[in-house]
C-alpha cells in the first residue's frame, strides 16, 4: 500500500531549538537562585523542609545541618530576635513519652543552634506533644506533618 509522503517539515521531527541560556543563567541571563532554606517573618521562622532526626530519638540527623546552619545564621544577623523552638510529635504511642520526645528535639535543635554561635538565653525549647497538631493524625501523611520543629518568635526588640 502506498503512504503519501507529506511535504514540509513533519509533525514527529522538532524545529529547531532556541540556544540555552549560558550555564547557571536563568532567563533574561539572570543567575538563578536556590530557594532559601529560611524565611523569616514577624511571628516565625519558616524553614523549608523538615528537621530529621533519628527515629524516636532526638538525634539530629547530618541531612538537616544546612537547614539549621541557615536557621543559625538568619539569627545571628538578627540579634535583636528571641526564639521559641517547639517541639511536635504525632499522637502515635504514649502522650507522655511524646511529650518527652517533643521537649528533647527541640533542646537538641537549641543546642546546635548555641553550637553555631547563637545565644543561649533567645532561645527558648518547649515540646508540646502530640497537644498541637496541623491536621488529623488519621493518615500517614497526617502524622508525618505533625511531626515538626517550628521556630515561634517570641520577641523582636529594635
């Protein structure tokens, strides 16, 4: 059987393709810039990903170093800034034991926080518990959320 053979440049075949932007250039040959690690606002910080720690331990795991390395110095370029570090577990096992567990990763985040040259006395660790979460501790994803370190600011003085 004969297939007419279709003239001009075929739909499978691309055209060609603009010329790259030069290497670590975005658009408009702008330098492309990694999304910060923190943020800070008037009542938090925000960090950009979680604090991992070993499983049912306060360990600090090494993944999490840069995000506390940037957590450290947005605070030591704000030292007019004192910190609530707080602690969150999801409602799985004993309240107490979670409790606990909250309070001891949010003394181990302060502590390397001091570690890095920040002052001991604006921070401040308190572990909640399961007695705070985001959402429902139903589903996996909901425990997962729940489980956290936040960073409240408590006092901002000029």
């Amino acid at each position: 059987e004969y297939l007419p053979v279709p003239l001009g440049p075929s739909p499978m075949e691309p055209g060609p393709l603009p010329p790259s932007p030069p290497e670590g250039k975005g658009e408009g040959g702008g330098k492309i810039e990694p999304a910060p690690l923190v943020e800070m606002t008037h009542e938090k910080i925000i960090i950009s990903e979680k604090i991992q720690f070993a499983s049912s331990q306060a360990e600090i795991l090494p993944v999490s170093f840069p995000l506390l390395d940037a957590v450290a110095d947005l605070l030591l370029k704000n030292p007019n800034v004192r910190v609530r570090v707080e602690g969150h577990t999801d409602a799985s096992g004993n309240p107490a034991t979670n409790r606990r567990l909250s309070q001891a990763r949010a003394e181990a985040v302060a502590q390397y926080l001091v570690s890095k040259g920040v002052e001991g006395s604006r921070l401040k660790a308190q572990g909640f518990g399961d007695t705070k979460p985001l959402v429902d501790n139903t589903t996996i994803e909901g425990r997962n959320a729940n489980r956290r370190v936040e960073f409240v600011i408590v006092e901002e003085t000029p």
